[in-house]
C-alpha cells in the first residue's frame, strides 16, 4: 500500500512539473495519455507496440487551435510553434528529468503501405483527453473547438493519464454536409472507428490547400 502511495505522489508531483513547463511554454491545450491502455484501444502495427511499450510509457500530447491565442497561424507556423515546444520538452525530459523521450511528428504518423498507424497523433491526443474525434475527423476540444495541430512526445517518466472526453457531436453533421468536395463520410461513432478512410476520403480532402470549412463551420 506505501508502495503504490509513493509511486501516486511521485506521478503527480512529475505531472505538475511537465504541466507548468508546457503551459510557460505558450501551449493551449496538452494531455497525458498511458501507452498501455492506448494501444490496447487503438489499430496500431504489433512491431510498433512492442517497441514502443518497451521504452515508453506515456504519450504527452500538445494542441493548438486554428485560433492559437488570438491569432490566425497558418500550417508552417503552426508546425513550427509545436515543434519547438515539443523539442524543449523534450531536452528538458532528457537534461532535468533524466527520463528518455521521442517526439511523434505528423510525418511519423502513417505506414504508406497498410495504411495502419503507426502511432496516430489524433487517437494519442483522443486518449489524452484533449478532445474527441468530431466528424470532420479532427479532435474536437470543449474548451478550443477543432484542433488545428497536434504533437507528442513519448516518456518513459511516471506520470498521471487524463481521463477521456464522451463524444459530443449529437446530431450535429455541418461539417460533413458543408464539406465542398464531400470528402467527410458520416459516421455516427466516430471514436470507434479504426481507420481514417471511415470517416474521411483523404483523395477529396483539400486541408492541405487551405480549405478550412469543417473548421470554420463546428458549433464547438
């Protein structure tokens, strides 16, 4: 019983320590989620697993919205912002902390060939309770709306996981019905499903050239 006390009081005093670095950091919005219960829920490549769960043990996972403290960042800037947040972090996990520590970028994201992922950063940040998957197929923050960037930064450090947001989109589909190439498929669970293609044909989606209605017309 004094063991696992210990352990709870180190977790939480290290989770306070990560949170205020982030948060002088100028972050909006971070998570922590426990890579054991993630990959349990997630469609994730075995040889991925095993490597991962060999090293590390958490995923913190930062967010920025379209609206990132009162300015309009387009996808450079909001890349960059994260990058070099999620690299600071990552030296101070490394220096201060003496915890090993991996940043997962956007890149990082997909195997091109199974199309499964290899560490997804929407279901890290979904598991760390920063939002659920909306629709639109971005995580939808209560406090933020739609997230605009996502990066993560596995840890081997003890930390405490957040708890999962319910889904709450409702009946609401603006995003799929104002989608103008209709890339977005409607999916009544959209946190149950396994696969991007469940809920986004990514050949018809025009994110990448600047479209940002999903964003622009979620209540949230």
């Amino acid at each position: 019983m004094s063991d696992q006390f210990e352990i709870a009081s180190v977790s939480t005093e290290n989770t306070k320590r990560i949170g205020d670095y982030i948060i002088n950091s100028g972050v909006d919005l971070y998570g922590i989620a426990n890579l054991k219960n993630f990959i349990k829920r997630s469609e994730t490549l075995k040889s991925v697993q095993d490597l991962i769960l060999n090293r590390y043990h958490f995923a913190i996972v930062l967010g920025i919205p379209h609206n990132h403290s009162g300015k309009q960042l387009n996808d450079t800037g909001a890349s960059l912002f994260l990058e070099e947040v999620a690299f600071g972090l990552m030296v101070y996990l490394n220096d201060v902390e003496k915890h090993s520590a991996l940043i997962i970028h956007t890149d990082d994201e997909i195997e091109p060939y199974e199309r499964l992922g290899l560490l997804s950063l929407k279901s890290l940040a979904w598991a760390a309770g920063l939002g659920w998957h909306g629709r639109s197929s971005l995580i939808i923050s209560p406090e933020y709306g739609p997230l605009y960037r996502i990066i993560a930064i596995l840890t081997d450090l003890q930390l405490i996981e957040n708890n999962l947001i319910l889904n709450q989109c409702g009946k609401c589909t603006l995003c799929v019905v104002k989608c103008p190439t209709n890339a977005l498929i409607l999916s009544k669970n959209t946190d149950s499903s396994e696969k991007m293609e469940d809920i986004l044909d990514i050949g018809k989606c025009k994110g990448d050239e600047g479209c940002k209605i999903c964003i622009e017309v979620c209540p949230w």
